[in-house]
C-alpha cells in the first residue's frame, strides 16, 4: 500500500537523471536505458510533466528534454500533481467507496492526517534532494518483472504480463520474448 504510484515514482526518478545530467539536454532513450523505465511508459510520463511546464523538450539532432526550472526550486509535490492528478490518489486507505466525511470508515481520521503529512513532506522535498539520492542508488527502477511480482494474485492478474499490457509499457525485445 502506497500513497503515491509507481507513475510517480518513475517521474521523480527520470527528472533526477536529468537534474544530474551535464548535458544540456538528455534524451528520452538515453533516460529509459539508464533508470530501466520502459520507454513507451516514459514518454508518457515525459508528456504530462512537459504539459505541467516542468521540462522543456526539443527535437530533433542535439535535442531531448531539460528540467524547466533548477531541481532546488522544484518540489516533488509538482513533480506528483504533474503526473498523478491529486483526486486520483486514493482516497480511503482501506479502499471503501462509501468512505467519506460523513460516513467515515474505522481509518478515515488517520488515513486523512498522514496524507496530509504526506503532501507537506512532498512540497518541502525538492527535486534537488531526491536527486542526490537518486545519483546515490544509481537510478534504478523496478524492472517491470518485479512491479508484476507486487500484484496480488487474483482473477485479474496473471503471472505473466498480457501482450496487450507488453505492447503499452514493454520493450520490443521483451515483446519479442513474450517476457
């Protein structure tokens, strides 16, 4: 159970890459071979935080994507509300759909308070931050074998991933391998 996605997750990592990155501008390539993001996924992450005006992108020959602003005056909250609208996040942590203020379920209060603490945490964490300790760790992701290993096992997953799944998020190699 987390308070934030993997989506969110990929985002912090990718844009740490490049706040590292000396070059001026760091390919989208260049970024999935280095943090294990699944190109087609990281285009779409890409996508939103170009739409939210966190990075610039430019194409073509000596082009690629640039943080829009320095890592230190960039906040992991912006980073988390450019990629995850906040009402997507979930709203009862025991995932009741009737859960609310006036009908709150046993976890309601507590669930309310740590994401409020969750939030201030992200907009006094900057980019800057997570990207010393993303240099740190190498900027690794979870492999997208290990993201389906999390899954709980039930009707709607299998243990492998769909070639429809494979063909949104994986590799051509991995489709190839049917991985």
């Amino acid at each position: 159970m987390t308070a934030l996605s993997h989506t969110t997750g990929y985002a912090i990592v990718a844009l740490s890459y490049v706040g590292c990155s000396e070059k001026p501008w760091v390919q989208a390539r260049e970024i999935a071979e280095r943090t294990g993001i699944p190109r087609p996924y990281l285009s779409k992450i890409l996508h939103a935080l170009g739409r939210a005006g966190l990075i610039h992108t430019k194409r073509g020959n000596g082009g690629g994507v640039a943080l829009a602003r320095p890592a230190g005056r960039m906040t992991l909250l912006d980073v988390a509300r450019a990629v995850e609208p906040m009402a997507e996040r979930p709203r009862c942590v025991l995932g009741m759909t009737t859960c609310s203020d006036d009908k709150p379920c046993p976890m309601h209060d507590f669930w309310r308070e740590i994401r409020k603490q969750i939030q201030q945490q992200l907009a006094v964490t900057t980019l800057a931050q997570a990207a010393q300790y993303q240099s740190s760790m190498g900027f690794k992701t979870a492999s997208i074998e290990e993201l389906i290993r999390e899954l709980p096992p039930g009707k709607f997953y299998r243990s492998k991933p769909t070639n429809r799944f494979m063909r949104k998020f994986g590799t051509r190699k991995q489709t190839r391998q049917g991985v």
